[in-house]
C-alpha cells in the first residue's frame, strides 16, 4: 500500500533510545571538563556516544527498510556495548551501574533488531518471494477452514536451495530443485495441518505445481507401492530416483535444444501450431533431450518422467500418476488439438520416450485413492480421492474463477503471467495455448514473464532504499507515461521478450498528431530513481497488454482479476487499470494456486460422483460472493474521458516499446 504508515515498535524505541543518548551527548558536548581532558581513553569514550547516539536517531528518521543503515544501527550498538565492557572491565572507569543501563539499553536494542532482522524492510504491499508448498482446505461450503505453507528455504534448509532452487555455479543458466525437498514440505505440510483438520472427513485432494520442471523415476512403481507409514517420506524414495535432481522452470540452458526440436518439426511457429507454443528453455521437452544428450545413463536409467505435479500426485496414490493434460501442454510434446502425445515430437525429441512419459489425462480425472502411506500415517479415508495435480497457472485461473472469454487474469509472483479463456486458441510465438483445467471445451491462453517480483525488488532495492514504502512513493509521484521513459529490465534471462541479463532505458519523443511514426526515441543509461520504479511497472504492464492482443486476448477486457505478492498493492493496481483500461479486482485470498487446487478436488470429486464431466459453476452457483472464491473491486477504471485520454496515450507508448523490443530482440536476442 502507498504511504509509509504507522512507525514500528522497534522505531519507537531507537526513537526513545535515541533522544535519551542526545541529551546526555549534549551534556557531554556541554561540560568543559569532557572538552578539555587530552587523554584518547576519554575521546574514545566520546566516539563511542556520537556513534551510538547518531545512527539511534538515523534508523528512526529515515527508514527501517533501509538494510545498510539498519545493519549499521545494529552494529553501532555492538560497538557502544563493546566499549562500555571495554570501559568497566579494562579501564575500571565505568561504574556497574551505568553499566547496568547501558546494558539494558544496548543489549534490548541489540536482541530486538535481531528478531526483527527478517522482517525489516517489508511492509503493506511487499512483495517479498518465499517458494514454498501450502495447503488450503475448504469445506463443503468452499469455504477456507485451514491454511498452512512450508518454505523450502527456511523450513528446510539442509537442501541449500536459495528461492527454493540450486544454480549450477559452472553453468548459470541451469537451475533445479531437489525432489525430495518437495517430498519431505509434503510430510512437514501435513503434520503442520494435523492439529487442525480431521483428515478421515477429507473427501478428495488435489494439488498445484510449478510447470515444466521433470522428475526421472529409476523404480519408482515398485517403491512407491511399498512405502512404509513408520519411516519418514523422502529417505525411501532416494533409491527409487535416476538423479536427485530435476530441472525447473527458471532453467535456460537449452536453448540449443530449443532450436534442434524446433527444426525437427518444420519451424518455431509450427510447433507452436502443433503444441501450442514454441520451444521455450523451460519447457519440459528440450530439458528431456538436454538429459539425453548429456546424462545419457540417467536417461536411460529412468523408467518414468513426470512432471513436478504429477510426480507429487503419484506420491499420494502409491504409484505413477498420468500427467494431466493441462500441464502436459507445457512440455512441447502434446497436440493441442488432439490432446495426445505427438509422435513427430516425441522423436525430435529423444528416443523411447513415449513410454517413459505415459498416457495423459484430463485435469478433472481421478488419478486414484491416497495410498496406505498416508492413510495410516496420517489417519485419511481410505475412499479420499486424488484429483490429478495440475500446474500453478491452470490451477490460479480455477481458483480466479475465471470462466467469461472477455475476463483477463495478471498473477504478480515470482513470474508473472497473463491469462485469459478462448474457445478459438490462435497459438502464435509469444504465448502458450493451454487446455482449461475446468472446462474440456475451452482453452486458457497464458503469457509468461520470468523477470517477476525479484526484479521489482531488485530495482526497489537499488532506487528506493530497499523500501516498498518508498517505492510506492515513487510511483506515486510520478506523473503516468513517465515523461516517455521506457525501460527494459531483465534480472534474469527473459523468456517473453527472448532477452539476455541487462537493463535498457529510452526516452521517446510525444507525438503531437498521435502517430507512431512521428515517435523518436533515444537511449540513455540511467533514469532519476522516481523515474526508474515508473519504468519498470509501466513497462511490464505495457509489455503484457501488447503481447496479449498479439494473442489475440481482448484489451481492454471486461475486467482484470489480479492475484499475487504485488496484487495488494493499491498503487500497482492503479497503474494496471489505466494501461489496460478496464477496473482491476483482488481475490479474497491471494493465494488463488492452493485455492485453485482445493476446488479443482471438489470439482473431480462431483464428476467422479455423477460418472461425467459436471461444469465447475455447479459448485458455487448463485453463491459464489458467500465463499472463499468471491473478489473485490480494488482499481476503478474512473472518469471516461480522462481514463480514455490516458489509455490512448499509453497505446500509442505500447506500440513503441513492442517496436523498441524488436530492435533489442534483432540486437541481442538469445534465439531468433
């Protein structure tokens, strides 16, 4: 949220800390005896105050965001009690009562900093990224009754991931995760809910998962079937594994395989037409063949691939779970059309793969009951069904109830994605055409951006102190349009644009006439820091809305549904709506993935019950603002005229940032 709110405790209490040590500077500063004595034991002892005293008050003043004058206040007061001792137990000029509150002041200080150490610099609207597994249980009234979430990086630190992955440090481009560390969050998760949730009254279950990222089985049926409810999760799938590493999402070191698969079949567009979209670096298949070409034992080794949601899924049936046929879209290796694996694909891709990947199922089958592992381990019926498990976008687009083909949905996560419903997919080169989870007659159409949340923060971190506080501010008050600076920021390699690590800055030209072509711009390195956050919000958003119209998704919408870490920022929002010119609305719960997966249980569990597909609407009809599903409205697209004055302005900036990207494309693109 904008403004910099109510001051924290700890604010308050360097503020008292503070003033408490200026005066007793001041009456320091005030004595001619202090002034005159020579000696450096009592200038030290002056250092030590000034110090103490003066970044006290500066860590209130300023910001408690702000890391490196935070970390300097911390260390102050380590220096000012080290001194003190210093003074007391060396120099016998301190008495111990002095000592005594001096302690008291220093040592509280010190203790409460470091408890706040890492919460400091997050406030309303932050959007701090934590990868992690949460559950969501709902009742039969799609009502969230428990929620709980595991994070990787804390939670479970002994897997060393950072963001809940690994980079190889030899090659950065390559990234994965260890799928025992989604094993054991799964174990954690459910002991964690235990206290709360009588499981033997659990009718289904479901669940989401990152896309793309694959998991290579060794003997895992065999293993899987045999489990044993006393021993814990992970240590007894560690045999059945070919490599305790899977690559995932953020991964773009196949770009070599991109282009082989791409030539296989005829071109980029081609296989965008049989598959839905091109090869991207993260998508499942070129991850494959790059297993194939360079850990050739491995690949041979393993008799099953999943995907991270279906392998998940087959840990909770006790045996192989088919991939669903929405996230099985993800891989390059499935005919949009048909919704089978496509030979030509499969063999572009590696040898004997068919039967490593398995047949493919719709989102809203049944993929078994829960194994004896879980039910005697954690008491769960026996009769609990397991709904297949889809990706994290499919399963955001169900719990955003996202049903009309004019709704448009933006998730504001560590990746950010735009998506929208057609019943008539135009598969192209920007975006990914997608079965919808919860309708077998649609299509979700789905823009993925990698530079997400860490290059907000990033760019947070380096031009508004570490603040979201500050940030907002920025944003806030700088004019929309930005004075026409456009900037390009890619943290990580892009995958929409195909762009490498770098920042790019222009200023354009207005058009008084409104013409693209009377449009100039010109480079610069660097904006001023207000300028800089403007930049990076209008130009993701700008971005989104013309890739989504090259996709053929309307703009301006009906409406936005916008969901994730930046979705409760009020001022973001704000922007959102005047770039694509429609209202913008939050979801009750931002967590719209997990909630997503509960009610696609409920969903699979009806169907199961009625031996058909029953459409999704069944189960919240004319009751949908009374659950967990309702949204509010949270970014009014206001006044007509003044709103459609802006928009227009701002199509016209989107038709030279899509320009502007081409050229940077044609320059340093990673692929063509």
């Amino acid at each position: 949220m904008a403004g910099g709110g109510r001051m924290p405790l700890l604010g308050w209490w360097l503020m008292l800390v503070g003033s408490l040590r200026l005066v007793r500077l001041l009456q320091h500063l005030g004595s001619p005896c202090r002034r005159l004595l020579p000696n450096t034991h009592t200038w030290s002892h002056f250092w030590g105050l000034d110090t103490f005293d003066l970044y006290s008050v500066l860590s209130v003043c300023i910001h408690l965001e702000n890391r490196p004058l935070y970390l300097a206040t911390f260390l102050s007061f380590i220096y000012a009690l080290g001194h003190f001792l210093t003074e007391y137990l060396i120099y016998h000029t301190l008495a111990v009562a002095n000592l005594s509150t001096v302690g008291f002041f220093a040592g509280t200080s010190i203790v409460w900093m470091l408890l706040q150490w890492n919460s400091h610099g997050k406030s309303r609207g932050s959007q701090s990224v934590k990868q992690s597994l949460k559950a969501t249980v709902l009742d039969a009234g799609l009502t969230a009754v428990a929620h709980d979430a595991v994070h990787f990086d804390s939670d479970l630190p002994h897997y060393a991931t950072h963001g809940g992955v690994l980079r190889d440090p030899s090659d950065p481009g390559r990234v994965l995760s260890p799928p025992l560390m989604w094993a054991e969050a799964l174990e954690l998760l459910l002991a964690r809910l235990a206290p709360r949730v009588d499981y033997a009254r659990v009718a289904a279950v479901s669940g989401s998962a990152q896309q793309h990222g694959s998991v290579y089985w060794k003997r895992g049926a065999a293993v899987l079937a045999s489990l044993d409810p006393v021993r814990s999760l992970a240590p007894q799938l560690a045999a059945a594994l070919a490599t305790t590493e899977s690559p995932v999402w953020m991964d773009s070191s196949t770009a070599a395989q991109c282009r082989e698969v791409e030539a296989a079949v005829g071109g980029a567009l081609e296989l965008a037409r049989m598959t839905g979209c091109r090869a991207h670096e993260r998508c499942t298949g070129p991850q494959i063949r790059k297993m194939y070409q360079t850990r050739r034992r491995v690949y041979d080794a393993t008799e099953r691939i999943s995907l991270v949601s279906s392998f998940m899924a087959s840990l909770l049936v006790g045996g192989y779970a088919c991939i669903d046929e929405t996230d099985g879209a993800g891989m390059n290796l499935m005919d949009i059309a048909t919704r089978q694996l496509r030979r030509d694909a499969l063999e572009a891709t590696a040898p004997d793969l068919e039967d490593k990947i398995g047949k493919l199922a719709p989102a809203h089958a049944v993929a078994g009951t829960l194994s004896p592992y879980f039910v005697q381990r954690f008491q769960f019926s026996s009769k609990c069904l397991v709904v297949q498990w889809s990706g994290d976008n499919p399963n955001s687009l169900a719990g955003l109830t996202l049903s009309d083909p004019g709704d448009l949905a933006i998730s504001l996560g560590t990746s950010d994605t735009v998506f929208g419903i057609t019943d008539l997919p135009e598969p192209s080169l920007d975006g990914n055409i997608l079965p919808n989870p919860v309708d077998p007659k649609t299509y979700m159409v789905m823009l993925c951006y990698k530079n997400g949340s860490l290059t907000r923060e990033d760019v947070r971190d380096r031009y508004a102190e570490g603040s979201w506080d500050v940030f907002n501010k920025h944003l806030e008050n700088t004019a929309p349009l930005n004075g026409g600076k456009i900037g390009y920021y890619y943290k990580e390699p892009e995958i929409l644009p195909p762009l490498p690590v770098g920042c790019h800055r222009y200023v354009v030209s207005s058009s008084a006439s409104g013409s693209l072509d009377e449009v100039v711009e010109h480079q610069i390195n660097q904006f001023d820091p207000p300028s800089e956050v403007r930049a990076i919000i209008e130009g993701q958003f700008l971005s989104m809305r013309g890739h989504a119209e090259r996709c053929g998704l309307p703009v301006p919408p009906k409406r936005i549904i916008a969901t994730g870490g930046a979705s409760s920022n009020q001022i973001i929002l704000k922007t959102m709506a005047s770039i694509f010119g429609c209202s913008v609305y939050t979801v009750q719960r931002p967590d719209s993935a997990s909630l997503g997966a509960a009610l696609r249980a409920a969903h699979g569990w009806i169907c199961n019950q009625k031996g058909k597909f029953v459409p999704v609407s069944y189960l919240h009809s004319d009751r949908l603002n009374r659950t967990s599903l309702s949204i509010k409205l949270a970014a009014p697209f206001g006044d007509p005229k003044e709103d459609n004055d802006l928009l227009n302005n701002y199509t016209l900036l989107m038709k030279k940032r899509l320009e502007i990207e081409q050229k940077l494309v044609e320059r340093f693109g990673r692929h063509s």
